[in-house]
C-alpha cells in the first residue's frame, strides 16, 4: 500500500454520562486533542440531538477527528484519521480517553492509501509537479 494516511477507530465505554451529553465540554475536549496531536484546526462543527447524544468534527489541514456519543449507554465513538508522518493522532485518542473518564477503550488502527504491492508512504502534500506526474502515470 502506498499509505497516505492513518485510521484510529476507537470505542470508549464506561465514560461519564454528563460530559457524553456536554457539547461545549466535547467541543473543547476534541479541539484540544488535535492541538496535542499537533494538527492544524481548520473548523469544527457540532451538534446536539435530543433528548440526549451528540456528534462531532473537528476539521484538521490532516484530515479529521470525530466523535458521536450515546450518553444513556455511557458510550462514545471517535476516529482519528491523520495524514502524514507529523500528526500522532494516538496522542489525540489517548487525550479524549482520559478527559471522558473512560473505563474500557478498544482501538483498531488502519492505514488508508492507494493499493499497491509496495508499502511506501506518500508525503501528505507533494508538490504540485509531483502530484501531476502521480496523476497521469
């Protein structure tokens, strides 16, 4: 595979109920955990389901973070998908685990990219020469 980025898939159980259900506690949880993942934030976007859940993005230069919660089940669902070899997107998930006060975390990595019969990781953003020449081959 020619990996250009990687996948954490994460389920978290046993969390605090009452940050599961707090938009702006989970708003500035996953903000932060890209900043230690030392990603670039682009935007986010939020949103509060009722009677009771929540989901939400944290846009990153390197891909995303998200997160969808089930408060009633104390059970929330993220990923962190990262491009390039300067983001940890570990130190995100790990970050998230802690501030959710999780009991259980299940985590399964996956790396994305073009299929190829040779591993090799592409940079996150070549050149526009390079990218062109990528294209047309």
């Amino acid at each position: 595979m020619k990996r250009l980025g990687r996948h954490i898939l994460a389920e978290f159980t046993g969390c605090d109920q009452h940050v599961l259900n707090d938009l702006d506690t989970i708003r500035a949880i996953l903000t932060e955990a890209a900043r230690r993942a030392d990603a670039t934030i682009v935007d986010t976007v939020f949103h509060q389901y009722n009677p009771h859940g929540l989901s939400g993005v944290v846009v990153i230069a390197e891909s995303h973070i998200s997160i969808h919660t089930w408060p009633e089940y104390g059970y929330a669902a993220a990923d962190f998908f990262t491009c390039g070899e300067q983001v940890d997107p570990w130190k995100a998930c790990r970050y998230l685990q802690e501030k959710l006060s999780c009991a259980n975390m299940e985590t399964r990595e996956i790396s994305r990219g073009i299929p190829d019969v040779n591993d090799e990781v592409l940079p996150h953003k070549p050149s526009a020469a390079a990218a062109v020449r990528e294209t047309i081959v």
